[in-house]
C-alpha cells in the first residue's frame, strides 16, 4: 500500500494553474458536473482481468482513477482543503488534466505520477 501511495511512477504532467485560475477557468466552462480541484496525485491504471474489464467499459467507464493527497478546492464542499480523495472510473480525460468520473470533474493541478495497481489494493484505499 505505501508503493502504491508514496512509491515512485512515471511522471506525468498536469494543469500549470494557480488554484484561483483553476476556479476561474472552471466557473467560465460552464460545466454542470461538480469539480474538485486537486495537487499531489496519482493516476491509477487498475490492473483488470478480462471479465473485470468488460463489465466496466460496459458501463462507460475505463480502468483508471486518481488519488490525490491533496484537495485544494471542492464545489459540492463534499471534502475539506488539504483531504485526500480517492476517485470512481475515469469516464473522459480531456485537456491533459480534466480527469471526468460520472459524477465530477477532478483538476489535476502540478505533475503527478501514474502507477498500476490491483484494483484489491485500490479498494483497500478509503
């Protein structure tokens, strides 16, 4: 678990925005979804067997979610600044650090880092 969590992984880049622009620029998307803007995180492939994997594309979704240490900003006030959040599916991706789930829109603010992890060890994550 303490790999998983504090272990190196590939770099990978996100959003270069302050927190205020990253406020700004979502409240200027107009995009009903809630947003957690978020530093310090993790994009998690989730390591799926075949049978795993076709029952969650069936749904819309892809084998990945983030965890982030750090939550600078929630629009639901869901969590509190500086909570970790542990994310469901990834839905869409866009713009290199709009990470979409069904339910919210996380910012991936900073660089991060991506990893492989059973999804076991994922859901030990709460």
């Amino acid at each position: 678990m303490s790999q998983l969590l504090y272990g190196p992984g590939v770099a990978m880049p996100g959003s270069s925005m302050t927190k205020e622009d990253a406020l700004l620029y979502m409240r200027e998307r107009q995009d009903l979804r809630p947003y957690c803007i978020v530093r310090d995180w993790i994009w998690v492939d989730l390591d799926l067997n075949q049978q795993q994997l076709n029952v969650l594309e069936s749904t819309g979704k892809q084998p990945a979610i983030i965890y982030a240490h750090t939550v600078l900003f929630d629009s639901e006030k869901r969590l509190d600044i500086g909570d970790f959040v542990r994310t469901s599916p990834l839905v869409a991706f866009e713009d290199g650090y709009l990470f979409a789930t069904a339910n919210t829109t996380y910012v991936l603010l900073g660089n991060g880092v991506r990893k492989l992890a059973k999804v076991e060890m994922v859901g030990r994550i709460f």
